[in-house]
C-alpha cells in the first residue's frame, strides 16, 4: 500500500526525536518545503490513526499552560514503514528516470535550455 504524503512526513518528523503536536505540524511544513500543510484536526486524526496502527506511539505528557501536551515518538513499524516508503519511492523514480532517460536522452534533474 502506498503511503500518503503527510503520513510519510510525519513519520519523517519523528526520526530524529520526540514531538508534540506543534511541532510535528511545524517540521512537516518544513520538511516538504511547504507543499504540505496540516490543519490542527487533520493533524491529530492522522496522530491518533498513525498511534492506533502502532507506527507511533505516545513517548509522554505534559500539562503546559492547563492543557495536556503529547510528544510522539517513530515506533520500531513506523521506522520500517518509512524505510519500505522511501524504498518505494526510490525504485519507482529511478523506472521513471529511466523511461524519460530512453524517450528524450537526458538525465532528469538537469535543466536543458
């Protein structure tokens, strides 16, 4: 199955540490150059999807100004998960390069005038 662009960049969001939910919304914004950006309630059903399906889990909570903060942690699936996606996406853009490489002789990534 393939994995939809936001869930790849959350899951990428939490590769290197913790987050809450702010900032899981701030560094997908980031990591995607700005062409995805979540709104709050697509960004906690895709949290609370993402921890259901066991890909990541709940690493604490904290109250901060009386409301309950999460941080999020990649799990042990949602690392392998990720790594099959980037797997995935490798492999289908090198057929593609490929195709584009026999059908017009250029290397794609390369801007011909």
């Amino acid at each position: 199955m393939t994995m939809q662009e936001p869930t790849f960049f959350i899951l990428t969001a939490l590769v290197r540490s913790p987050l809450h939910g702010y900032g899981v919304m701030q560094a997908v914004e980031e990591l995607s150059g700005g062409r995805v950006t979540l709104k709050a309630g697509t960004l906690y059903a895709a949290l609370d999807r993402l921890t259901s399906a066991g890909l990541i889990a709940v690493e604490r909570e904290e109250a901060v100004a009386g409301r309950l903060r999460r941080y999020y942690v990649l799990s042990d699936d949602g690392r392998a998960a990720l790594e099959a996606a980037v797997e995935r996406m490798r492999s289908d853009a090198t057929v593609a390069a490929a195709r584009l490489r026999e059908a017009f002789g250029f290397v794609v990534g390369v801007r011909h005038a």
